[in-house]
C-alpha cells in the first residue's frame, strides 16, 4: 500500500520569508483551508519540514 501526506495550509504566508512562499506554491496551496494529497516520499517530506508552522499534516493511505 502507497502512503500519502494530507497536507492543509492553517495559515497565511504573510510576513513569512519568500523561500517558504515558493515552498507552498510548490506544494500546491493557494490559501489557507486549501488542502492537498501528495505521495510520502523525501522531496515532499524535506517541503514540509520548511513550512511546518504553516501546515498541518496527515498520512492517509491508499
């Protein structure tokens, strides 16, 4: 069974560092209450780590 991460963004970018802007873009949040699904893998796992205080995290799987 694959796992995936549930990822929610809980707050605004505002007032945070660029790289963590560029870092929810690449993720695929817009704004917050946006919710997305992505694959459990490092690349994904290191995003999040970036913006931890921004997001809440789940792992759902498939």
């Amino acid at each position: 069974m694959a796992t995936n991460l549930k990822v929610t963004q809980i707050k605004s970018v505002i007032s945070e560092k660029q790289n963590q802007r560029d870092t929810l873009r690449s993720l695929g949040l817009k704004r917050i209450g946006h919710t997305v699904v992505k694959a459990d893998n490092p690349v994904n796992r290191g995003y999040i780590k970036t913006v931890a205080h921004l997001v809440s995290v789940e792992e759902i799987s498939e």
